[in-house]
C-alpha cells in the first residue's frame, strides 16, 4: 500500500469516526467520551468512555440505537421500570433489593422470603417466573384435574378459578409446558380445539378478568368478536386499561404529532420508554385502534 493510499484510507476513517461521534451525541448528548474510538467497523465493538464508570465496549449499531453504559443512568431508569413490572406480577412477595439490571436475558439476584436468594432472568420472572423452589412445592397437576373436573359443569353461575391468576385477573395454569390462560384450556377441554388458528375464549358473561372458567360460559370467537364482547361488558383492556400499558393516550398522540420533526431518541427520553415503544406505535404495531 502506497502513502498516499494510506492517507486516503486514514482521512476516510476520520470522516466516518466524526460522523459517529456527531450521531452518538445528537442521541447521548454529553454523557460520553469518545476519544478512544479510533477504528469504525460495524461488526465490531468500539472502546467508548462512560463519564461516570468508566471504559466499556459497544457495537456502534447498538450505541446509535439509544444503548449505552450498563450501569449508567439510562439503565437505572429501566433498571425501575422493570421492577416495577414484577411488582405488578408477583406483587410484594420478592425482594428485589440486589437486582442489577443489564438487559432481558442476564440473570438478576431476586430473594424469596421462604427460600432466599436465587438467579433468575428478568424475561422469565416478568413472564410468571419465580422461586424455583416455591414453584416446586405446588403440585402442577393438580390446576389440569381441576379442570378435567369441571369441564362438564352445568351450573349456570360463574366457576370462579381458584388457583394462581395473572395480572389482569384471568386464570393461569401449566398446560403443554407453558403457562397459559385457564380459560383457553378450559374451552379446549369442554369445547374440543378451535377449528382454525386465532381464535381465542371468548366469554359470554363478561367476567374471564375475575377468573371466571364456567364451560357454559365460553365458546370460540375471533379476537374482533371477542374485543365486541369486551367493549359490550365494559371489560376492555386496550390502551391504559392495560395493566402493562407504558403509555397513555395523550402521549399516544403527542408521538404521532412530533414523529417526523423528533427522533425516536429523544421522544424515547421525553416518555420514559424504549425506542421500540415508540417506533411500535408509529408503525401501527401498537395503539392501532386509537384515531
């Protein structure tokens, strides 16, 4: 390679370092250092200095995308923000003290009241996950009998689930190796399997939110004709209704106003969620429904 080549190559990676540096701080603002970020290659991590703890790695693609210092304030922010999620899973009943979070598939300390400290990811325990030995002492078989039990009730009155529930109220039970909703399973026994694909239990009393399972009850019925049903009981869950719902519908609105003239960033930092959340909600992955 020639000098001059050489100089050729260097200059141009000055110029994509600058326009790195530039985009990083348009998203990061000041929180930064990069003057250890001597090379740019998308396949590989960069050596970016966080102003608070210090020297980390990063690919640039995911630094572009809002990532930054695990253990920087951004990470606290969604550090709270899951915990809060677990609360609203499993309530008081974890001391969640020693977690510190990195991302969804890192495991994070938890301690049980009963059995102490255990690992687990924040993915699995957002999703019903918990003490594995509290999980052990209940039998799993015995919510699938309960069921089994029942499928022929001929009570007209609501058959109240009397087992685990999840967040919205609904039945929960073990079947096929995942956790899944009492009142799908309940239908299936009583109701055989849906003839096709999609559709979901859909209850004619209006009351699966309070763990109703009664097979009188339930049939199968498009989401549309369930979401009807819902709307008709005033059982609705959409929007902030929903117990996960990070937005609300102002907010909603506010984001497809200022979608085109803001970045995705600094819209993620004025609402208190991730990118993905708004970029959902532009594209109509989320919120759909709302005009």
């Amino acid at each position: 390679m020639t000098d001059c080549n050489s100089k050729v190559i260097t200059e141009a990676m000055q110029s994509r370092i600058k326009s790195f540096v530039k985009k990083a701080k348009i998203i990061h603002g000041g929180r930064y250092d990069y003057s250890l970020t001597t090379f740019i290659d998308s396949k590989y991590k960069v050596n970016i200095i966080c102003k608070k703890h210090g020297v980390f790695e990063q690919t640039i693609y995911r630094h572009l995308q809002g990532r930054g210092c695990s253990r920087c304030s951004g990470n606290i922010k969604f550090q709270d923000e899951m915990i809060a999620d677990f609360r609203r899973v499993h309530g008081d009943k974890y001391d969640y003290s020693q977690v510190v979070y990195v991302n969804a598939k890192t495991k994070i300390k938890i301690i049980c009241p009963l059995h102490g400290e255990f690992w687990q990811t924040p993915d699995n325990h957002k999703k019903y996950g918990g003490c594995y030995e509290c999980v052990g002492m209940s039998k799993i078989g015995v919510p699938l009998r309960w069921l089994e039990e029942n499928k022929y009730c001929n009570s007209d009155e609501c058959l109240i689930w009397p087992f685990s529930l999840f967040p919205d109220g609904y039945g929960q039970v073990r079947y096929k190796g995942r956790s899944q909703n009492a009142s799908r399973v309940m239908c299936i026994f009583s109701h055989g399997k849906p003839i096709y694909q999609g559709l979901e239990a859909a209850h004619s009393c209006g009351k699966g939110h309070l763990g109703c399972v009664n097979p009188k009850h339930l049939r199968w019925d498009t989401p549309k004709g369930n979401c009807l049903d819902k709307l008709e009981h005033g059982t609705d869950t959409r929007g902030e209704k929903n117990w996960n719902a990070k937005l609300t519908v102002d907010a909603v609105r506010e984001i497809r106003r200022a979608y085109s003239d803001a970045t995705k960033e600094s819209l993620a930092e004025k609402f208190g969620v991730h990118v993905t959340t708004i970029r959902d909600v532009f594209k109509g992955r989320s919120w759909a429904w709302l005009e």
